[in-house]
C-alpha cells in the first residue's frame, strides 16, 4: 500500500523560511515524478514544483509565483522529497500537497495526472 505523509507546515511571518518532507512508503519513486500542488482557501489546488526522471538526471519544474524562493529537491536514500520554501508571503497560505506520478517520470502541472497524495500539511504566512 503506498502512502505519501506530508509534514514541515506552520504559522511564520512574511520573509521566513519553512521546510516541507513528504515521505512515502510502499513505493520507490526513483523513476518517477512527484510533485507539490497547494490550494488556498476557495481557490483550486495549483502547481507548484515538481521534480521528475530522465536519463541525464532530474528534472524540475517550478510555478512562476515561486521561482526563485521555492526549491525542490528529493533524497532517493530516504524515499523523502522536500520543498524549501524562502522569503515566504502572505499569498503562498494554502495547504501544500505532495503528490506522486505511478507511471511516468515527466512532471505533469495537472493534479489529475498523479496517482498518489499526501494527506496536506498546512501553511500561513502573516503578514
């Protein structure tokens, strides 16, 4: 059974940091995309980065409202995937998601195109 538990969420300030792990188990996504979508209160879940396989290596993929702050990264080892978030604002509130592809490793910015989720892990940011 594949489970994927998000955890890192929390309350800070505008400008802080926060650190997101989304662990799985049942399931070595080493050949596979993930990704991390959020959805803000009354709005859709949207993307937010990805991280997928190719023969040269990983690919990721970041929304524009996060380039540059956000950074995705995951460590095969630990069957862990992480999403540095940086010079938080108050517009990235939302539950944060991390998701799973089961058949390809080409990240995919559509939330229908993963097979596996994270029960979510709550931000706000202040302002």
């Amino acid at each position: 059974q594949v489970r994927l538990v998000d955890s890192g969420g929390g309350l800070v300030q505008a400008g802080d940091s926060l650190r997101l792990s989304c662990t799985a188990s049942g399931w070595a996504f080493t050949y596979y995309a993930m990704g991390w979508f959020r959805q803000a209160p009354g709005k859709g879940r949207e993307f937010v980065a990805g991280i997928g396989w190719s023969n040269s290596g990983d690919t990721i993929t970041y929304a524009d409202s996060v380039k540059g702050r956000f950074t995705i990264s995951r460590d095969q080892a630990k069957n862990k995937m992480n999403l540095q978030m940086d010079s938080l604002k108050p517009e990235d509130t939302a539950w944060y998601f991390c998701a799973g592809r089961s058949t390809s490793g080409v990240v995919s910015l559509w939330d229908t195109n993963y097979t596996y989720w994270g029960q979510g892990t709550q931000v706000t940011v202040s302002s």
